[in-house]
C-alpha cells in the first residue's frame, strides 16, 4: 500500500486530525481511532462530503462481516443510544473449510444443520441494544439477532423474512417493525432511512435467491432455512452524524444517489469487482464521502483473534481503488471490536 499515507494507530486514544476549508470556511474532522488504521490522502474533501450538524458524537465498532455497533450519548443523558447493524458475533464454521482456521477446536457445520449463538462472545461483547437493523437474512446476518433481541430488548427492524425469523424465535411484536424499503422514520434520538439494495453477485454473477422466510416456519431454524430474503441498505442519523451502512458487495444507484453520508461503510469483498465500476460509480453518487470504511471483507468463518480472520489482500486492493475514485476521503481500516469515535462538531 506504498500509494497510500497509511498510519496505523497502536496507542489507545491516537487522535487523527485534519483540516479542511471550502470557500475560506474552516471546518476540523477529528476521528479518535483506537487500535484501527487511518489513511490520510492529500486532496480536499469536496464541500458536498459533510452537511455539518451539531451533535454529541458517536463511536462505532466493526463487529466483523457487516456487522457495526453504532453508539451516541446525547447530551444530558446518562447512557448511551445503541444501534446494531447486522450483528454476527458467533463467526461459525460453515460453508467453505477452505475458510476454516485449523487451530479452531470448533464444530463445523453443514448447510442442513442449525446454528446457535456463541452467547459468551455475544455477552462479551455486545452489553446493549435499542435498535438492531438488519440488512438481509443469511446466517452471517441474522443469526445472532434473535438472542441479542431478547438480551437486550431491542427493536429489530428488517424485511418480511428478517422478522417471520424474529417471531418464531418469540421475539414479542412490540419489539419488531417490518420494511420493505423507502421508509424514513424517526425515532427521536435517532432517524433511519431504509434504502433498497441488492445482494451482492455471487457464482460469477449466477446467484439469484427468491426463496423467502415464510410467516408459519418454526424455530429451530436449519441453515439453508436462512435465505436471503431481499437486501436493504440503511442510513443511520444519530449524534450529529449520517452513516450509510452496506450488507452486500452491490447497491441500486438510483437509490444511493442523492444520499450524502459523513460516513459510508462500503461492502469491499471481491465479488463487488463483477459490478461495472462499483467503487468509483458509488463515491459519486454518494458525493464523495469524508470518510469511507470497508465491510463485509474478512473471514467470518474464524474466531476473532485467529490469524486468518482478517482478508488483508482483499483490503488494500479496495483500498486501492477508493484513493483514486475519492482521494479526498478519508479511509478508516477498523479492526474487530476497536471503537472508532467521531467527536461532537
């Protein structure tokens, strides 16, 4: 990555700071960066980037694949306003076992098995919720979200298969809001835009899954129960932030275009290289955001903390291709469970 200015930050509490004027405006960006990397490019940061708003900050935390925890206390309160995306701590053995870390004394699992959650690691790591965002309904999306809705009591917001899972996992209906894409809702702390997505373009771009998550189907869901079910994408407005979040290596350009995150969590495994110039064709649309993030680009086959659970290769290649389609972006490698905070501006 010799193209990149790519300084890791090992010291907790490291403070990127950068500064950026437009028409003779000062504005200052600051990312409190603990344990992740922070490549700082050289060009300006387009005025369209950032709509600034006053705010209390937020702090966010990659959770591995595409999952986020995504966090803000606002001012004069005493805990925080927590929302998941995509939340999948358990980073099961299925699938591929080219993907398996043989130092992993795990069962493995095939596709007509039933998975459960890891509720060590879960509890671990994930204290609260009050909104959990779910993005579409394969394993290494859903799967965790059942337990974390009753732990937590959090409101899950998703599709019709996303909550039919919800429901036969008893999670109460008070807890649950079904979508379909378009909606913009307010929930006073925090507001969600539900954008229409796709999936991304597996098996050389044959993959198509129409199955849904029927309302009758009973718990214990087996994998290949777990469909996709239709993809969302999700703009989340909290602390004086926008943050667009990605469950695919794909998007609908009609449906990004217009939006202007601060923040944009960017799908970066290889199969986004069979869409026709993906990286520099959502930049624009987006119009060049401040800063970008990769998701849904490890192993989440490995445990966390297992040498094979990052995919580094596929990392910078993405790297890569946003310094030149948005050189004027600041681009955060995060790294599992460190916090990354945005402060008040």
């Amino acid at each position: 990555m010799a193209a990149w200015k790519v300084n890791r930050q090992t010291m907790q509490g490291a403070i990127v700071k950068r500064v950026n004027r437009w028409n003779g405006v000062g504005s200052i960006l600051l990312a409190s960066v603990l344990g992740a990397a922070c490549a700082t490019p050289d060009a300006e940061v387009p005025p369209t980037a950032l709509d600034l708003r006053s705010g209390s900050g937020i702090t966010m935390r990659w959770l591995g694949a595409a999952g986020w925890e995504i966090s803000s206390t606002p001012e004069g309160a005493s805990d925080p306003v927590v929302v998941l995306v995509d939340p999948y701590l358990t980073r099961a053995k299925y699938g591929s076992s080219a993907s398996w870390d043989p130092e992993d004394p795990r069962p493995s699992y095939t596709r007509t098995d039933t998975l459960f959650s890891d509720h060590d690691v879960v509890d671990a790591h994930i204290p609260q919720a009050d909104y959990i965002l779910v993005q579409h309904s394969h394993p290494d999306h859903v799967m965790d979200v059942p337990y974390l809705a009753h732990k937590t009591g959090a409101v899950v917001i998703g599709h019709e298969s996303t909550i039919n899972i919800m429901r036969a996992y008893g999670v109460p209906a008070s807890q649950l809001i079904t979508v379909r894409g378009g909606e913009d809702y307010d929930f006073d702390e925090v507001s969600i835009r539900v954008v229409p997505s796709l999936h991304s373009p597996l098996n050389d771009k044959r993959y198509y899954q129409s199955a849904v998550v029927a309302a009758d189907v009973t718990r214990p869901l087996r994998i290949n129960q777990l469909v996709e079910g239709g993809s969302l994408m999700y703009l989340v407005r909290l602390g004086g932030y926008e943050v667009l979040t990605m469950g695919s290596m794909n998007y609908i350009e009609r449906e990004v275009g217009g939006l202007r995150p601060d923040i944009a969590l960017v799908g970066a495994a290889p199969s986004h290289l069979e869409i026709h110039q993906y990286t520099p064709k959502l930049m624009q649309a987006l119009g060049y955001p401040g800063t970008v993030m990769p998701t849904h680009a490890d192993n989440f086959q490995a445990p966390y903390g297992s040498s094979i659970a990052y995919r580094t290769a596929w990392i910078e290649s993405f790297a890569a291709e946003v310094r030149e389609a948005s050189p004027g972006s600041d681009l955060i490698l995060p790294e599992h469970l460190a916090p990354i905070t945005f402060p008040a501006r």
